[in-house]
C-alpha cells in the first residue's frame, strides 16, 4: 500500500480537555506518524471554508461556532493507507456507534463535538493540508 498523508484537527473539545497527548498517543499506536502540528485558533472565514460542503446543513452555524470556540490543533499524519487508516482510528462520526477502542468512543463528547476530523479522501486530503501548512512545515 502506497505512504500516504492526511490531514487531522484535534477539535476544541479534545484540546479543553487536555486530550492532545492521550489522541496523539493513539495516532502514533497506530502506526501514523506526525510529521506537522500546531495548536491555532481558526477564524470563523476558515471554519466556514473548511466546512463549506456541509453550507446547506441545519448542523452548519452550529460547526462553526464550536471550531472557533477554542483552539485546534492540526496535523499532518503520515503512513501507509493513511487516509483510510486515520478514518478507522477515529471511528464513526457519532461516537455512540464509535467501535470500542476508537478515538471517538474514547473521547468524543457527542456528534457534534467529537473530538478530531480526518481527511476522507486524497484529494480533500492535498487540499486540507494545504489551507493550513506550506510544504517546509511538513518533515516526514
Ligand atoms: P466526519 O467526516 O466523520 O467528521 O463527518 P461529516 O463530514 O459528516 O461531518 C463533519 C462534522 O460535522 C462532524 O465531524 C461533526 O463535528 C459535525 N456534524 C456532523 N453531523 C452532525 C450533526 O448531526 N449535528 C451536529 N451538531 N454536528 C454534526
């Protein structure tokens, strides 16, 4: 399987907590590497372009508002199948149909504030990383 990168935000409610070494943890377990990460306050523009896919949805004004509600942290993850991998890490969106052992059934608050977001496929993975980090920030 080909080495691939994905994009990764561990989300306000993660970072309230003191949860960023206890999820960077289960990352690493699993075979990701880090190879970018810094803790950011995301404007609400940035939310809002981030998201912009989910516009239409009555969830959308909600989204916005907790991403911006305290800091992130973003990163990229390096690994085989990196894409796919994280996704399987993190499990589903709502934690309470999480697999045990997931990053969301361990951590997440609800389905809403579920603690990280993971690229879902190369393309939006190339895009992602690149609102956030130039390539010199990235060191595999
Ligand atoms: P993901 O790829 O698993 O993160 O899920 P989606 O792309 O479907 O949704 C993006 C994000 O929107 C999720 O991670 C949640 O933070 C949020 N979200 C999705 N569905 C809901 C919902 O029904 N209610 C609320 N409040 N937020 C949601």
């Amino acid at each position: 399987m080909a080495v691939e990168r994905t994009f990764s935000i561990l989300k306000p409610d993660a970072t309230e907590r003191n949860l960023t070494g206890a999820i960077n943890a289960m990352i690493e377990k699993a075979g990701l590497r880090i190879v970018a990460q810094k803790r950011v306050r995301i404007t609400k523009e940035q939310a809002e372009q981030f998201y912009s896919v989910h516009k239409a949805r009555p969830f959308f004004g909600e989204l916005v508002e907790f991403m911006i509600s305290a800091p992130v942290v973003v990163q990229v993850l390096e690994g085989e199948g990196a894409i796919a991998k994280y996704r399987d890490v993190m499990g589903a969106t709502d934690p309470s149909k999480a697999a045990d052992g997931t990053i969301r059934k361990t951590h997440a608050k609800s389905i809403g504030e579920n603690s990280v977001h993971g690229s879902d496929s190369p393309e939006n993975a190339a895009i992602e990383i690149s609102q956030f980090f130039s390539g010199n920030e990235i060191v595999g």
